[in-house]
C-alpha cells in the first residue's frame, strides 16, 4: 500500500468519512478533516498495522494521541481519551425531585 487512508471516526472507532491521501497528513490536516465531519477523531493508516491517531480534547485542542501503533493500541488510547474528555456532571445541592420529605408535626 502506498498510500493513507484517514478516517474521521467517533470515540467507538466508527468510521465517519474516510479519503486516501498520498503522503502521511500533517496535525493540522487531520484536525481540519476531523473538524469538516464533526468528529473528536482522526486515524490515518499505512500498511498493514501502522496507525496513527489524532484526537480532540475538551477545549478543541487537537494532538497526536498515538503513532505508528497497531490497531488494540489505538483502540485503547481512544477509549482513554474519550473517558478523560469527556466533561464532569454538574452537581447540583438543590434536593432531588421526589425526595422531600414533610414537615414533622410539633409537640404540643
């Protein structure tokens, strides 16, 4: 193969939009195909088990997660980057609907 085939996947590896590019992209190449497709990944493939994955964290800020790696080491590190990407629960201290509770009575 002598070519690389980019895919723009979702945190499960589902591919999106896939296109063959002659040379190895650039971050900013796979961040504006990432982008272009509304997606937090990118994996770009030469050869048989040589992958490399680009990722989007919270604050839109694109990286190399992972090069030249074979295909159970990018499945991991996208599980573990999506887990750390992923925003925390807004907590909230108001009671929970369902949960009040009624007034004791006073004695007399």
């Amino acid at each position: 193969m002598t070519g690389y085939v980019m895919a723009a996947t979702d945190a499960d590896g589902k591919r999106l939009a896939e296109r063959i590019v002659s040379t190895a992209p650039t971050l900013g190449e796979a961040a504006d195909y990432g982008n272009s497709h509304r997606t937090n990944y990118v994996s770009v493939r030469h050869g048989h088990d040589d992958i490399t994955l680009y990722g989007r964290d919270a604050t839109g800020t694109w990286s190399v997660l992972v090069a030249h790696a074979p295909a159970p080491v990018v499945v991991e590190m996208r599980r573990r980057h999506d887990a750390l990407s992923r925003s925390e629960p807004a907590w909230d201290d108001s009671p929970p609907v369902g949960f009040e509770y009624a007034p004791t009575p006073e004695d007399d």
